[in-house]
C-alpha cells in the first residue's frame, strides 16, 4: 500500500532561501561528479579533461578515498532532486492558497441564497 500523499506546504521565507540556495551548489556536486567519473574512466588520459587540472586533481582525490565519486555523483543528484522536489511543492501550495479565498467566497455566495429561502 503505497503512503498517502501530504499536501504541499508553503515553505518559511529562510527556508525558500535556504532550499534555493542549495540547489545550485548540489547542481555543482552533480556535474562535479559527472566529468570526474569521465576522467575516471579515461585510463589512458587521451581526453582533454583527463589532463586538465582538474582531471589531475579529481584522481588524486580519489586515490585519497575511492567514494568521493560516489558522495558526489549520488549527493548532487539526490540533493537537487529534494531541492527541486520542496521548490515545486511551495509553489504548489502558494497557489492553493491564493485560490482557498476565491473558493470560499463562491461557497459564501452560494451559501446565502439558500438560507433566505430557509427563513
């Protein structure tokens, strides 16, 4: 049985600060970790990007510890999977609530007649 579904919440101010600000440093991971894998799996070092400073760079930090790939590829993308994911959400539910008063007052509106015919 699947979970049921929340209904979207309008995110605090520092929070939408917060979450859009993330995103385009786990953007950063994400491509990050995307060419390194490229300089990675260039073993002869014939591209470009292999013998770039940063291709020097990405494999000497991964001599240091073989999973920075991983923490960067899987970081990046599942960071700006939430941020997208919570800033879709807020703007969901932003409209939800600027349509609640419009909805409200039509219920009123129709809500009136019937309790005059009541009297």
């Amino acid at each position: 049985m699947p979970p049921k579904k929340k209904d979207p919440v309008v995110l605090k101010p520092l929070q939408l600060v917060g979450v859009m600000a993330a995103l385009p440093v786990t953007l950063a991971f994400f491509i990050i970790g995307a060419l390194g894998i490229a300089v990675l799996l260039d073993t002869e070092g014939t591209s470009s990007l292999s013998r770039s400073p940063f291709g020097v760079g990405y494999r000497k930090l991964t001599q240091t510890n073989p999973f920075f790939s991983a923490m960067f590829v899987n970081g990046g993308m599942i960071g700006s999977l939430f941020c997208i994911v919570s800033l879709l959400d807020h703007v969901k539910a932003k409209k939800k609530a600027q349509q609640a008063p419009a909805i409200a007052a039509a219920a009123a509106v129709v809500a009136e007649p019937e309790t005059k015919k009541d009297k």
